[in-house]
C-alpha cells in the first residue's frame, strides 16, 4: 500500500454540548473555541455563549487576523427558539427553564472566515454556506 503524501482536505464539524465548556472561566471557554477553529474545523455548540463571550471571541480573533497565516477571522450565528407564538404560562416556563439552565435550546455555529463564506438566518432557519 503506498504512503499518502497528501493530507486529506475536507469540511470537519466538531459537535460540542454546553456541558463540555460549562464549568470554564470566559478566557478558557475561549481559548478551547479557538482551538478548534485554528484547526479549521467547524463548531457545533449546543446552547449560547453569554453575550459578552461572543464579544470577546469576535474581539480576540480580529487581533489574530494578519498575525496568524491564513486566518481571516471567524462568522458566528446563533438559532434559537421563537417565542413569539407562546401562550403567556409557555413564555413563563420558557424563563423559568432559561434561568435554571441557560440557553440550551439554542444552537450555535462558530466557523473560520477561511471555510464558511457566509451566514444567513431568518427566524425560522440559518444558512451556512461554505467555500
């Protein structure tokens, strides 16, 4: 059988639940996301980072455009259930339940600017399209 020389190319999504980045401080939630993308590959993240993560990963990854080669930065959307269409008590359990264990009805694709061209969302679907 002959060596490969080539690496393989392809598109790699990293399905990651909430639980795997729950317990972490906002730097080492991150630092793990980073990672992950560095290695061109795709998140997958059950739930929601808080808004100021979101801010701070946006922010972390526009210094490393022109320091790191090849990276052009991140696109990042988020889906999350409608609540327009709930019941009053719905809305209440609904706040309830976001209270106790956060925004893990969402999800959350966090992808290099080098592999998802670009990001559409609606309110009932998010489109991904990748290069």
């Amino acid at each position: 059988m002959a060596k490969q020389d080539k690496k393989l190319k392809g598109l790699t999504l990293h399905f990651m639940p909430y639980s795997e980045i729950a317990k972490l401080e906002t730097v080492e939630r991150i630092k793990k996301l980073l990672k992950i993308i560095l290695d061109n590959k795709v998140v997958i993240l059950q739930g929601r980072l808080k808004p100021e993560e979101e801010s701070r990963l946006i922010e972390d990854t526009m210094i490393m455009i022109g320091n790191i080669k090849g990276f052009k930065g991140v696109e990042l959307a988020v889906i999350a259930q409608d609540s327009g269409d709930k019941t009053m008590v719905d809305k209440f359990k609904f706040g309830l339940a976001k209270a106790l264990v956060g925004q893990q009805d969402c999800l959350t694709i966090i992808g290099p600017a080098s592999i998802v061209k670009e990001m559409k969302k609606d309110p009932k679907k998010l489109e991904v399209m990748m290069r």
